[in-house]
C-alpha cells in the first residue's frame, strides 16, 4: 500500500525500535564499551570499525563513514526507499503501518472489508464441506482425519458456478467487494460466476492470522476443470510472493519456532502435522523467492527445504541455491533435505512414519555444503578446465552473500575446490563495487562553528540538555531565536535543543532529513562519537551557548537601536 505514513506512527516506530536489533541479523555485532562493534557492510574491512550505539540509536563506521539511525541503516542495506525501510521495521515488528491522507484510509478501510468478506467465505465453504459426503471421503482417503480437516478449516465448493454468488452476494455492493477478492469471475459478455467450484477449498492465511485468499484442489480427473490447482488471483490482501501456507499455522504451534520445513503441496503440510511435525510450510505454487526466504528467517533461524523426489522437485531446490545466496546473512541456516526419488512427504510417512522422515531432515545438508554438491555436479574436479568453470558460475553468486562469515568461508572453500588461494579468485570478475563511493564524504573539522561544536557534544552526550535546561532559563529564547536565522547550522542546532529536550533518541533527528541533504551529513558528522567527558562537554556547551545568547542581544540591541533611530526620524522636527 501506498500513502502518507502518520509521523507520530514512525516517531514511535523507531523509538521502540532497538537498532542493535534491527541490524545485528544483517552484521555481526559484539559489546564493546557503550556500544556494539562490528565489520562495517558497507566496505571491505578486517578490523572492526562499524560502531553501533544502542543508547543514541545510531550507527557510525570509523572507515569510509557510512552512518545513519535505524531506518537509514534499512535503506542503505537492503537498497530501498524510505516508505518501505518503514514498511520493513514495522513488519518484523509486528505492527501495521498508520496512515493518515484520506485516499490511503479509504484503501484501508477496502481491505478490512476484503478480511471480513474472507471470513464469511470461509464459513461457507467449511458448511459446504460437510453437506457432500464425496469431499468428507475424498480428504479421508488421502489420510487426512477430522481433527485435521477442522484445524486446518478446509471446505468444499460444490458444483455449479452461483452457489458461492447466490448465497453471500445480495446485494451490488457486496458483489463488488467478492470480486475485489478475486472470489467472483467477472467477464465482459459472461454473467457473473464463482471461481472455485468442484474443489477442495484450503483458506490462506498471513501471519497474522487473516484468510487472504483460497486455493482449490479438484477431485476429480476433468481437464475441462482446469489446473489441479487453482489460486485465488493478487488481490490488495494477497501476493504470492509473500505467502506461505501454514506458517499462520505453525507459529501458533511453536510461540518460538526453532526450525520451519519448507514441502511442495498443501496436504503434505497437513499430513505431517497429523504425525506430529507441524512446522512445516508450502509455497503458493510458484517458485520461491527470496522475500519469501527472509520471510521464514525471520521467524525461524533454520529452514529446511524438503522438495518432492522427481526431477520437478530438484530442479525447484537447485533454483533456490542462487536466491538463498543472495540473502543468506551470518547465523541464519538453510538445509536442503533429498527424498527418495518419486517420494513425497506424504508418501514416506505413510511408508517410514514420522520417525523415518525426522531421520531425513537429521540427514539434510546445510546451504553451503549442499551449494558445491549442485554446482559441481557434472564437473571433473581432477581435470583444470572443470575447476575453472566451477570457479566462474560459484564466485559471481558467492560474493553476493551478505553474511560477511559465510561469505569469505564459502569462498575460501571454492579456492579449495578449484585449487587456488582466496586472493586469486577476486581476478576472475571485478572486485564489487565500492557503495559509499557516491556517499558525500565530510573531511575531519569541517564543521567547526560554534553551533556545530554545541551539537557534537549535546549528540554525545544527550543527557545535559536537562542541566542546561535548568541553568540557562534563556535557552528556549535563544532556541525560537536560531530557528528564524537563515543559518543552517543554527536552525539544525535549535532542532537539537527542542528534540533532545523531548527527550527523544538522538538517532531520530536523521528522519527529518533526507540522506542527501546538507543538514543530513551535518548531523551523522557531529554524531560521530567524541572522546571526552560529559563534565567537559557541559562546560563546552556552556560557554558556546553563552556566546550565541550575547551574540542574540547584541543583534537585539541593535536591531531596537536601528528602529529607533528610524522612528526619530520620523518625528516632527523644531526649529
């Protein structure tokens, strides 16, 4: 969804947001001091120079200066706009976005009347279930008991295209909202009709536990029917690559999930949470994406993807290898468990039960061992053209690792392979390009003023304002007085008082500025950390403020001077 994000919504957001958690599953982070420290993301580094400040809610790399809050640290990152670094946080937050223009309510109020219409099809598919004993028996003949059948609230559309139209759509307005859903099929020249019919009916869920839209199985061999599978279309509630079946399912299972397994069909997440492993989740039938990955990661720190045995279901795990690389950060695991071939999860159980198939998923390989099993599968590892090629399909995948650990390690172990040392492989393609070379570089003491000294000591140490506060009862004065200057730097400075006397995080401040702007850089330098004590960062504060306000009354007095001089002259003159 687009629109104007309410302001007071991402004050709080990032208020409540810590930034060691947001980044530590991106970047390393180990306490050091006040702060955490880490390799810095945005450059190649052996030491540590990223410094993350938990009480300030800012971050700070001592090398090529990259530096910003928790929202600037996402966009940076991941390479996205504002709207979806917010977005982002609020997501792995848990929390919906607040709007506040009136055509993004409107859009919202839309979608909340999508989830009620859901609920209500929901309903009616689960009594439709029950009225036909053929859809009953086809579950139970595929293993799947009532207690199943009612957890997972499965239903039935029966035959015919009106039962759903003539049974929820009375009226015009409700019609158009079930066609928003993708529930009604609405062609030009054709009357109105259901879309699922003659199908088992398995409702999706978010996360959150909202129905988003239906998927239908038929059962029965009728290709006029269509696709064995039949999904409900994009909607405003739904996009396939940010779904996941069962994982609604799942985290309410496990309040913490340790481990999610990843399966090709529906039944077969059904069926092995009747055997007792109900972690287990199935993509909308579509080839997974790495949004969808990250989905996982960020509930569960392993995933494991068990496709089915057939050459479809290792073609769909060998695909997955180039995506997962390019999300795969340090500490999060993917293993890829191998079936028997032409078995599926709901085969072995039946043949191996929950035991056999937990042995399985003891027995799958971990991303970066199961990455060279593919790659070099075909290639003669004794022969030096072979290792050149693995060389050149494995380096341009494995350089784009995020995971700074599993980068280099999985490198240095295709060196190995390829019979090289680690240095060597960075002649095979150009090094990655360098992301702070068009980051605006702010030399040392650029910012000099008395303002600028003023903000790096109040950005350092945010806790005097208070003292200052009660010292100087002048302070708010000179505040409205710097914020009428046309000085950027005391404007910028009169920012700081006012947001610091709120007793807001000094991180904050960033979201008030564009990164590009000249207010932005001014304040990620005078944020970098200062070696010096509060005491004396007081005193600086002190004298510096004690300036700015004599030099306030000085121009006051001037100014009173100058009009009054100008209204002597205006008055009648004597002789």
């Amino acid at each position: 969804m687009t629109g104007k994000i309410d302001p007071t919504f991402i004050e709080e957001l990032t208020d409540r947001a810590n930034i060691v958690h947001v980044i530590h599953p991106y970047v390393a982070l180990k306490k050091s001091g006040n702060s955490h420290k880490g390799l810095c993301p945005f450059h190649k580094e052996k030491t540590p120079s990223f410094n993350v400040s938990e009480q300030q809610n800012f971050y700070y790399c001592f090398g090529c200066k990259a530096a910003g809050d928790t929202i600037g640290f996402l966009m940076s990152y991941l390479k996205i706009d504002f709207v979806q670094a917010i977005n982002t946080l609020a997501r792995d937050m848990g929390v919906e976005v607040v709007y506040t223009d009136k055509q993004t309510a409107a859009q919202e109020q839309d979608r909340q009347s999508l989830y009620k219409m859901m609920d209500q099809v929901a309903q009616f598919y689960r009594e439709q279930l029950n009225c036909f004993p053929e859809s009953v028996r086809y579950l139970h003949q595929r293993g799947i008991n009532d207690e199943m059948i009612q957890r997972f609230e499965i239903g039935y559309a029966p035959r015919g295209r009106d039962h759903l139209l003539k049974a929820l759509g009375r009226t015009d307005d409700i019609k158009d909202t079930m066609i928003k859903a993708g529930l009604l099929i609405d062609k030009k020249d054709s009357p109105l009709r259901d879309r699922f019919y003659k199908r088992i009916i398995f409702p999706i869920r978010d996360e959150r536990g909202r129905i988003i839209t239906f998927s239908g199985r038929a059962i029965e061999s009728d290709t006029a029917q269509g696709p064995k599978y039949l999904h409900g279309p994009e909607t405003s509630i739904f996009s396939k690559s940010r779904a996941w079946y069962g994982l609604y399912h799942a985290r309410q299972a496990h309040r913490q999930c340790s481990r999610l397994l990843v399966v090709e069909g529906y039944t077969d997440v059904i069926a092995l949470a009747q055997c007792g492993i109900d972690y287990a989740v199935a993509s909308m039938g579509t080839a997974v994406s790495a949004q969808q990955v990250q989905q996982l990661l960020r509930v569960a720190p392993e995933v494991v993807f068990c496709f089915d045995g057939d050459v479809a279901g290792r073609q769909a795990t060998h695909g997955l290898l180039d995506t997962i690389a390019g999300i795969m950060r340090d500490g999060w695991v993917c293993r890829f468990a191998l079936l028997p071939e032409d078995e599926d999860p709901d085969s072995l159980l039946r043949k191996e039960h929950a035991e056999g198939f937990e042995k399985v998923l003891t027995q799958a390989s971990v991303f970066s061992e199961f990455f060279f099993t593919v790659k070099m599968d075909g290639l003669n590892m004794d022969i030096a053209e072979d290792r050149a090629k693995l060389a050149r399909i494995a380096y341009p995948i494995l350089r784009k690792i995020p995971g700074q650990v599993l980068r280099e390690n999985m490198l240095n172990a295709l060196a190995l392979h390829c019979q090289t040392v680690r240095e060597k492989l960075d002649d095979i393609v150009p090094t990655t390009v360098n992301h702070t070379a068009s980051r605006p570089q702010s030399p040392k003491n650029q910012y000099i003023t008395v303002e600028c000294r003023v903000m790096r000591n109040l950005l350092s140490a945010p806790q005097i304002v208070t003292s200052l506060l009660s010292q100087y009862d002048w302070l708010e004065q000179l505040c409205q007085s710097l914020m009428q200057s046309e000085q950027c730097e005391k404007k910028l400075l009169a920012t700081v008082l006012l947001h610091l006397k709120e007793g807001n995080k000094v991180g904050l401040l960033l979201n008030n500025y564009p990164p590009d702007t000249h207010e932005y850089q001014i304040l990620t330098e005078m944020m970098i950390p200062f070696p010096c004590t509060p005491e004396n960062m007081e005193k600086e504060c002190s004298s510096s403020l004690e300036l700015l306000w004599n030099q306030h009354q000085e121009t006051q007095v001037k100014s009173n001077l100058k009009q009054y001089v100008t209204y002597c002259q205006m008055l009648p003159q004597h002789h």
